[in-house]
C-alpha cells in the first residue's frame, strides 16, 4: 500500500448577510457600522473564500501524470518497478507510483495554484478525501479503447489498459459521491475548478511502435486519437466543466528509448540543434496540429468555457535546443538505467534487471528512458504557467483566478532559483 500524507479540507465561507441592530444604536450608525462591515468582508473575500485560484484541480492522463493509481488499478503487477524505489527518490524519498524520480508537471501546477498534490483517486473513499480534487491518470493508459487496437491489429500487452472512457467513467462515479442528491449541486464546485485532459495519446502510439506496427499505420490512428480527446472535452463541458488545460503530446523523437531504438549513422535523420530523431518529431508535431484545430472549434461550440491548449511540445524542445539554460548537462540520457549511450538497453531498465543511477539526476532530461527528469517536467510546467506556451495564455483567461498573476510571478521566482 502507498501512503499519502494528508489532504487538507475544504470549506467555503459565506459571510451572514443579517445583522443585528444593537438597543439604544441609533438607525444612522447602526447603517454606518454595516457599511464598513459590509466593506471589510469585500475587502476580505478573496482569503475566505479560499486562497487557491481554484477548489479543485481534476487530472486525467497517463503515467506522465500518474500520481499513484496504477498501484492501486493493477495490484497484482509487482514487476512495475515505478511502484518501488529508485522511482520518487529525488522529492519524496519513496515511492509514490509516480513514473519519474520527483515531481510532475501536474504536481508543479497544483502547486502554483496553491493546491496540494492531487490525490489519486482508487486511494480515496470518501467526499472528504476528494476536497481538493482527484486525479484518474493511470500508467499505460490510451485515449482509444483496446477493441479499437485489437479491430487495428495492433493488440496492448494488457487487455485491461484503462483508456480515456473509463476514465471519465470514474469521474462521473466522484460526481455522485460529491453530489449524492442532485449533480444539479456540484454547478459551483465544476465552475471553479481546473481541469487537465491529458497529456492522453502517447501510448495509442507507444506500445504500436514498439510492437512493429508500420508507421504508416499508426498515423492513421491520429484522427482517432484526437477525436477521442475532444470527445472527453465535450463530455466535461456537458457536465459543468468551465476550464479545461489541454496538452499536446512531447517531441518523442528525444525519448532515450527511441534513440536507442531508431538509431541511425546519416546524420539528416537527426535535428541538428537537438540530437533528437528528426521525423519522430515530426510525427509529434502532427498529433499536436490536429488537436490545436480541434480544440477551436470546441471554442466556438462552447463560447462561454475556456479551452487552453499546453504546448508540451514547445515547452520541452526549449529545454533540449538550450538545457544549459535549466541546468540540464545530459538532455538526450536517461539518469536511471542501463550502459548504453542513452542511458538505456535492452538487457534491463531502471529499477529491473541490471541497471544502474547515476548522479545528479538535476542534469539529466530523461529519467528512465521513458519518462522525462523531474527538472525537465519542473521546466515544461514553468513554461506553461508562465508562457508563452499555453494558447491563449493561462494568466489572461482564467478569470476565476485574479491573482494567478502574483501566485505565478511567486512560482516563477521559486522555480528559477532551484534550477
């Protein structure tokens, strides 16, 4: 069992709007003292409110945000060595399910938004246990359902993957926890919270390419994919969601992995500025193409919500076209691994096998081979919340959120003084 520290509660303070009139007070004081008090509580409401931008910050993904479901989701895979140290050595010191040495990208949001980390949600049982949020990510999962794998000739290693349908499958089952006599009450907790849908796709891609589906195949699967996400997105919004965060996927052409994998001796297959495989990237920039389109029309169907796209993409390829600039030194190297130039092999990975870890994990883009460092996710999120990679931008559009702009500002400074 994973142990989780404790979730702070949450309560919304209303301030009465019935006064007493003291005996013998006067009717013109006694409308003076309600009009400063009247002006001390506006004065006061943002902090009784509540201090976050938002109650709640809901996540749905896969292991690049997985904050512990897996453990719970397949109990009985004990060869997933993100379920046991080395894996979270870095921040918490143990194990936490999370697939990378510390902290996410999801994790420096709440953050920022002064929220604690979200909790996964098969570790709660209770409203009390989802006061700030939950998070349905799981390690492996899809945004395509594995009939649609299957049907493809492209089968997932485990039938039971979670794909993004069951995840909001989930989501809704924590609607009626919440709301237990109407949904009709949970309108004001969906208005003001945060919702993350994705980073999702990944995988419907991963485990093809690993498994020798041809390319040409799998980019067929990408209007699929995308429709998938945008279909999870309406779904939200018809059920109360006023903001939603959107990422695309990352640059997979400087996955150590792939590196290994796809290796080649002509050097126009390679970015010169990066090192990373030149269309592998490609293909990245492809799936985040048809996603920003759909995401616009999502925006004209739905007006009144806002739809912000994460430009991972352009948030990492920062990091590996300058990683002297995050304090990075080995940007294409996995910190935990085997011998191989990547970091990686396929005699043993990190945490199985024969592996090895080697210093500074700071200094490295990759953890695993798979997953990226802790710096690098540190970086992506820093990018996003304080831009110019989030469309439109985070700071402009939220306005649920007037102090996003000094919470970020705050961010920023802590985070560039840990680089």
């Amino acid at each position: 069992m994973i142990a989780f520290g404790p979730v702070d509660t949450f309560s919304v303070h209303t301030p009465h709007r019935a006064h007493r009139r003291e005996k013998g007070m006067s009717s013109s004081t006694s409308m003076s003292v309600v009009a400063v008090v009247l002006l001390v509580l506006a004065a006061a409401q943002p902090a009784l409110a509540d201090p976050a931008c938002y109650w709640r910050l809901f996540n749905f993904g896969d292991s690049l945000s997985d904050t512990g479901n897996y453990h719970f989701v397949f109990p009985d895979d004990t060869r997933e060595p993100a379920m046991r140290l080395p894996y979270g050595e870095t921040f918490f010191n143990r194990s936490t399910g999370r697939f990378s040495n510390g902290r996410l990208i999801v994790d420096f949001i709440a953050e920022a938004l002064e929220l604690p980390f979200v909790r996964p949600y098969w570790s709660g049982g209770s409203a009390e246990d989802f006061a700030r949020g939950a998070n349905f990510a799981v390690g492996g999962a899809t945004a395509l359902s594995p009939e649609f794998f299957e049907e493809n000739d492209a089968p997932l290693p485990n039938p039971d993957t979670v794909c993004l349908d069951k995840e909001l499958d989930w989501f809704r089952d924590l609607l009626e926890l919440l709301c237990p006599n109407d949904l009709a009450d949970c309108t004001n907790m969906m208005d003001n919270s945060l919702f993350l849908v994705g980073e999702i796709g990944g995988n419907d891609y991963n485990l093809p390419i690993f498994t020798e589906v041809s390319f040409e195949k799998i980019r067929t699967f990408t209007p699929s994919v995308i429709a998938k996400i945008s279909s999870a997105v309406t779904k939200l919004i018809e059920l109360g969601a006023k903001t939603l965060l959107v990422p695309g996927n990352l640059p997979i052409g400087c996955v150590p992995a792939y590196l290994m994998r796809f290796e080649s001796d002509k050097a126009e297959y390679y970015e010169p500025d990066t090192g990373c495989i030149r269309w592998m990237n490609e293909f990245s920039q492809y799936h985040n193409k048809l996603l920003v389109d759909e995401l616009e029309k999502l925006r004209k169907l739905h007006p009144g919500v806002v739809i912000i796209y994460a430009d991972y993409y352009g948030a990492a390829m920062k990091v590996f076209r300058s990683p002297e600039q995050f304090g990075i030194k080995y940007p294409l190297v996995a910190c935990c691994g085997g011998e191989g130039f990547y970091g990686v092999s396929e005699t043993g990975g990190c945490g199985y096998r024969e592996y090895k870890i080697r210093d500074d994990p700071e200094k490295y883009g990759s953890w695993d081979g798979f997953h990226p460092s802790e710096a690098v996710y540190k970086a992506i999120a820093n990018g996003l919340l304080r831009g110019p990679y989030t469309q439109p931008p985070i700071a402009t559009t939220t306005n649920s959120c007037p102090r996003l702009t000094e919470v970020l500002s705050s961010f920023e400074n802590k985070v560039l003084s840990d680089l």
